[in-house]
C-alpha cells in the first residue's frame, strides 16, 4: 500500500487505510504520474479575422480579408488600439456590405443594408457613422478596396506584412 492510498498519522508514520466510500487525497490530486489529457485547439485560420456578421454571408470572405488589411495598416501606421480596424468591425456590425460599383464593374464598395431589422435604420445614420468613423482613414480605406478589388480571395490577406499567432 502507498501513502497516497489513505493517509499517514502524524507521530508514527503508520499508513492508515481509507475506509469504504471514504474520499482518498487521489480523489483531489491527481496521480503525479497521471499525464494530463491534451487540449484540442480550436481551428484557426492564418492571417484572417473572423467577419463580425456570419448572417451576412454573400461578402464574408471578402470582409475577413478587409478586416485583415485594416488591421495590417494600423499596425504599419504605430496606430494604438487600432482604430481602423475598429471603425471598419462596427460599420460592419452595423449592417455595412461590400458590394460591386455599379459604375465600375468589378471594384468593391462600402453600402449600407437599409434595414432596421438587419443593418441601418436610414442612409442619413450611415452616411453620418461613415463620415464620423471612416474618414479620418479615406486614404487607407480606398487603399485597402483597391487592393482587394485586385486581390479578392484570401491570398490578399496571406502577403501581411505582419506575422499573426
């Protein structure tokens, strides 16, 4: 018999056994020669950032991306908090889609879903969201549509120039 299996008096070190149904210090602390079983860890996919509106599903590939570049820019910008990157997550909370321009076929643009339900309550409350958050970044922003208007799929966002854990 091992200490661990009951408990040892005090004075005289002699082992005691635990009694039927009696709790055994095996019961809390693990053998040391138990090994733990390995976690499983959650699947990640490099270089992206989850898109905040999974209900939105026709643009989400292309917003992971954005988000991704916008994230890149505040960190190659010294920007704290990474603010574009915040601007661009809520404008995307907010019901803000990425669609193609009508007058330019093939190049991304920011819309608005009209929606209460889904997206904005009015293009006023948009157009005033955007004006307040996103032009202080008009350079950038333009920079990162062109981008992914080049560069639409994932690889956009696999050429950061930042190494993501």
């Amino acid at each position: 018999m091992t200490a661990r299996a009951g408990y040892k008096r005090i004075m005289t070190g002699e082992i005691i056994p635990p009694v039927e149904g009696q709790m055994t210090l095996d019961d809390f602390v693990p053998s040391p020669k138990a090994t733990p079983a390995p976690l499983a860890a959650p699947p990640v996919r490099a270089n992206t950032i989850t898109d905040p509106r999974p209900d939105l599903t026709a643009d989400t590939q292309h917003w992971q991306v954005l988000l991704t570049l916008a994230m890149a820019a505040d960190v190659k910008a010294g920007r704290k908090k990474l603010p574009l990157l915040g601007a661009l997550h809520g404008m995307r909370c907010g019901g803000t889609q990425l669609v193609e321009a009508e007058a330019t076929p093939g190049r991304l643009v920011l819309r608005p879903i009209l929606d209460p339900k889904a997206g904005w309550t009015s293009e006023t409350a948009y157009r005033e969201a955007a004006a307040k958050f996103l032009r202080p970044f008009d350079r950038d922003v333009k920079a990162i549509l062109q981008r992914l208007t080049q560069e639409p799929g994932p690889e956009a966002a696999e050429s950061c120039p930042w190494p993501v854990e």
